[in-house]
C-alpha cells in the first residue's frame, strides 16, 4: 500500500435519511489502493446503505464522495455512469440474469458498455477462466451451486476491469467451505489486478482472513476504525466485542457451571496478549518469574496480518492467596488484559 | 339440413372466423398491450422512468375500460368502431372491439410481469452502468419474457371466448353459429360439437403457449 497515493475513494461526512430518520449519519472515511476495507456491524446498523451510496444505488442526501479524486455529485448522468463501470458489486443473492447463459451474464458489463461481440465473448471466456468455470460457459444459472454462482458473479464484477470490488454479504449464503475457496479467489484476484475491496460481512472470520482495515458501523455512524490487528487486538467498543464475541475462546461449559466469585481450588484467569509478547514462551516466564504455575483450559494463538494475538482462559492455584496475586500482577502487566472471571 | 350437412358445411368457415377475429384481436392485444404494459411499470413509484403525470392517467383508462363488461362495451363504443372501421357490424368491427377490451387486459398483465422482475436485478445493472433504456432492454424484457408468453396465452384464450360471446352483437365464427344453432333452434349436435371444438382450440392454445413459455424459461 502506497501511503502517499491520494486514496483512490474518499466519503466526506455521508447521510442518507429514509423518511427523515438518518441510516447514515455523517460517515467519512477513505481506501487507499490495494487496501481491503472490511465493514462490519450488526444487521441494520447501515451496511448495505452505506455501500449503495458508493456506486450510486441510494443516493447520499449530504455530504460527498470522491472517486479517484472526482466529485461523484458534480458529474453528469454519463461520467457518473462511466465511473459505475470502474466500481464492480457483488451480493449475496448473486442476481445473475436467469435468462442468459453464464458467458453471456460474465458478458453483460461489456455488452452495456458497447465492446464488440467478439471481444465481450474473448473476455468473457478469459474471466470464466480466472474463476475456474470455462467448462460452464454454455450453462445457465440456474444449473449451477451457490459457490459457482458467486464465482460468475465475481467474473461479471471484473469484466469492466473495475479498480474497485463492492462485496455485500456476498458469501453469507455459502457453507464454510465455499466461502473459503470464495475468498481465495478474491485474494488471488487482488493482488494479480490490484483489486482495491470494500467487503461487508458480518462472518469475523472473513474480515480476519482478508480484511487489512476495519470499520465497525453501529445505527449509521462509525464506531471504530483501525487496522484488523489492532481492533481484533483491542476492540474498545462494547458493541465492537460482542461482535467479535463469536471468534473469541470462550470457557467449557463444564467449568463455566461450576464457576463461583468467591474461592476454590483455581482462579480462572482470562488472559489476552498481542505483539512481541505473544511470541515470548510467556507460560515459562510466569512460572520462573513467580514460582506459579498456570494451565491452559481454552485458547490458543493466531495470526491476523503476521501478528500473533493469544487469547487464553488460564487457570492457577488459589490456595495460596498472595501468590496468586504476584501471578496476576505479572500477567497483568504482560498482558492487553488479564480478568479473574472466578473460581472452581 | 342434416347435422352433418350443417357441420361440413358452416363449421370450417367458422373456425377459420375465429381463428382470424382471435389472432388479429391477439396480434393487437400484444402490439399495444406491452407497450403500455412497459410504460406502466417503468412509470410506476420506484421504477425506471417515474412519472406519476403519464402513469396515473394511463393507469384511470386501462382501468375503466377493463371494468366494462364485453357486451357493454361493444355497444358503447359502436360509434368510434363505425369511424374507425367503416361499419359497426362484421369481422372487422369484431376484431377492433375486441382489440380495444384486450389490450388494457393484456397490459395489465405485462405490468405485473415485468413488476415480477427482481429490482435486485434492475439494481444490479445500474450499477454496472447500464442505460435506462438498456435496463429495459437487456434485463426488463428478457426476464420478463417466459411470464409475458403466459400471460399472452391468458390473453388469447380470454380473447377467443369473448369473440364467441361477440356472435351474439353480429360477428361471425363459432361464436354466431353456436348461437344460431344452439341457441336459438336448440341443436344439441351442433352446439356440442362446437363446445368440443372450442374446447380443442384452448387446449391447443394452452399447450403451444406452455411449451414456448418454457423454452424460453431457464429458471427452473
Ligand atoms: N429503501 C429503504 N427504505 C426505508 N428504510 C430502509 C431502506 N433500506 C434500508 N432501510 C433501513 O435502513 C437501515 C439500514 O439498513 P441496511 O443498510 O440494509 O442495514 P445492514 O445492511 O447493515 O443490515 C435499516 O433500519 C433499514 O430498515
Ligand atoms: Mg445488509
């Protein structure tokens, strides 16, 4: 990502009221080139609104946008139409053209923008290529699995060589799997055409497996912003953890059950570590440094952009009270956050 | 005359009576009916071309002309049928009343066909840059068209039972002869056979309808 380029989209102060009530109220934010934005939030919260305005579905009632340095609302009808071509979407429900063959649908943009039969056909053929579906050209749609239909939708996107993909829930309505190989194809096709992306999810797994920037929107307003790794890291917001509640290791329900807030045998420790730390064998550490052991009940460490981040549920004896205290002192101090959830 | 002297000899110009009053009342029905059809939807709130100046006043006569009763309607009208065709009375005069009473038929259906359109799809291919007009083109009416087949044949079986009511206000065909004879002298011979072939020519009309619609319907 080149920092000083001019970011290749900008919004300025966006809102968009339906029947006087703001979906989006005053959104501003920029992409740079080659960036994957991933917007997150809860269902309503202005997702697809928000993505609409870009490429000109809903119209935005204040504020601007900038597309490679344009003012989207000082344009004519036409220009405004040629920068839709620069701007490719892809949606859940796919909405390919029932009535066309797949080579025809993938063919569709370039008919719209006037290439000739042979050229649309030749693109087309290529597209197909790219995503793995030449041998379906002649299929309809209707002949083909969900994984497959996004796929095509994903070679229409491209066919007008957009210099940005819109992606709305587009893998909400596939199994785990496809949506895996989904976004392998979109990572492969990012980085051969230098594909900038905005991708609404509300799967934390996705943003995690190709997000570089995050946005979390909440009733039509930004809440947070930052780069995956430190939102996932630290998310500050309320609403920004519970949604990244559903990636997080939670305790065993057994342990979970039998957990009281005053005494036993083991304090449960939750335990969130990032960065430099996290690559320490930290474990050894605690026990050389305090003489405490700590167990391991759930958890683990991952990788979001080359940096580690551990989240753990740790248990460690509490029968002796003031040792426990020097091992929860030493964790919180190595820690993004150390919480004695209770006892068992 | 025997019955089947009168069947031999009245029945096959009365098919064929039918069969043209019918195709050129279609043929009519289908050449004004989906161009308002068009312009009704594309009119209508939310749509393509927005306009509630055209789509209301379009939408109050397509309307009031569907709420007349056939019969009725031929009569009201006789006076434009006599300057337009020449006679009140006839074929020809047949084919223009019918005509008038079929195409707000048939493009209220179109309408609904073409409202049956996913606007999801509509979206999509604005946002690829498409024209309004090739939004219409290249979209509205090809994913349209297996429901715009059914609703034709709709139309024309519609059209082919009410050019049999019009022998009663003097057009030819089954209609008249099924009137004359079953009506009028109590034939029942002649009156079942023509209900059988009336019968036949929907079943006809149905079926080639079905198959059209489906060739051209890749959605199941
Ligand atoms: N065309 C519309 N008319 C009125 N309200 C709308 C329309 N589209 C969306 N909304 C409202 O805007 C809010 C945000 O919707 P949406 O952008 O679809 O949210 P998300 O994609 O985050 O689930 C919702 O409360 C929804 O009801
Ligand atoms: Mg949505």
């Amino acid at each position: 990502m080149k920092h000083f380029d001019k970011p290749l989209l900008e919004l300025k102060n966006i809102q968009r009221l339906f029947s006087k009530t703001a979906v989006i109220d005053g959104v501003s934010f920029s992409v740079h080139r080659e960036e994957v934005l991933g917007i997150i939030g809860r269902s309503g919260a202005g997702k697809s609104t928000l993505i609409r305005c870009i490429n000109g579905l809903e119209c935005i009632d204040s504020g601007q946008i900038f597309f490679e340095t344009q003012n989207i609302a000082q344009l004519n009808d036409n220009d405004r139409r040629l920068i839709r071509r620069r701007i490719g979407m892809i949606f859940q429900n796919f909405n390919l053209l029932s009535s066309r063959r797949i080579i025809d649908n993938v063919a569709l943009p370039l008919k719209l923008s006037g290439a000739s039969k042979a050229n649309r056909r030749r693109r087309a053929l290529d597209l197909l290529d790219i995503v793995s579906l030449a041998d379906k050209a002649a299929h309809y749609p209707v002949q083909l699995s969900g994984g497959q239909k996004q796929r095509v939708c994903i070679a229409r996107a491209l066919a007008t060589n957009p210099s940005v993909l819109l992606s709305d829930e587009a893998t909400s309505a596939l199994d785990p799997e496809t949506t895996q190989s989904i976004l392998e194809l979109l990572t492969k096709i990012k980085s051969h055409m230098g594909l900038t992306i905005i991708l609404i999810t509300h799967e934390m797994e996705i943003i995690r497996s190709i997000a570089t920037r995050l946005i979390v929107l909440d009733q039509g307003r930004i809440l947070e912003e930052g780069s995956v790794r430190d939102v996932f890291a630290q998310p500050k917001n309320e609403t920004t953890k519970s949604l990244l509640q559903v990636i997080l290791p939670t305790l065993p329900s057994t342990i979970a059950a039998k957990l009281n807030f005053i005494d036993g045998q083991d304090a449960i420790i939750e335990f969130h570590i990032s960065g430099l730390e996290a690559h320490e064998p930290f474990l050894n550490k605690l026990e050389a440094e305090t003489g405490m052991v700590a167990r391991i009940i759930q958890g683990g460490i991952e990788y979001i952009q080359n940096e580690a981040i551990g989240r753990f549920f740790l248990a460690i004896k509490a029968t002796d009270k003031q040792k426990l205290e020097k091992a929860y002192a030493w964790l919180a101090q190595h820690s993004d956050k150390s919480e004695i959830v209770g006892y068992v | 005359m025997s019955n089947l002297e009168i069947l031999f000899s009245l029945v096959p110009r009365a098919v064929l009576d039918t069969c043209w009053m019918s195709a050129a009342s279609s043929f009519f029905a289908l050449f004004f009916g989906l161009p308002i059809g068009l312009l009704l939807y594309t009119t209508s709130s939310g749509n393509l071309f927005e306009n509630a100046w055209i789509n209301r006043p379009v939408s109050a006569i397509v309307d009031s002309i569907r709420a007349i009763p056939f019969i009725i309607l031929a009569a009201s009208i006789m006076p434009i049928t006599r300057i337009v065709v020449g006679k009140a009375v006839g074929n020809e005069a047949m084919i223009f009343i019918l005509s008038i009473s079929a195409i707000p038929f048939y493009a209220r259906m179109a309408e609904l066909s073409f409202r049956n359109v996913e606007k999801d799809l509509i979206d999509t291919v604005y946002s690829m840059g498409a024209t309004r007009f090739q939004t219409i083109l290249e979209v509205a009416l090809p994913e349209a068209l297996p429901s715009l087949i059914t609703g034709f044949t709709v139309a024309i079986i519609a059209i082919v039972a009410a050019s049999a009511t019009a022998g009663f206000i003097g057009a030819g065909g089954l209609g008249q002869l099924a009137i004359s004879y079953g009506y009028q002298r109590y034939n029942p011979t002649v009156m079942t056979s023509i209900i059988f072939i009336l019968i036949v020519l929907n079943v006809l009309i149905q079926w080639l309808g079905d198959r059209i619609t489906r060739k051209f319907n890749h959605s199941r």
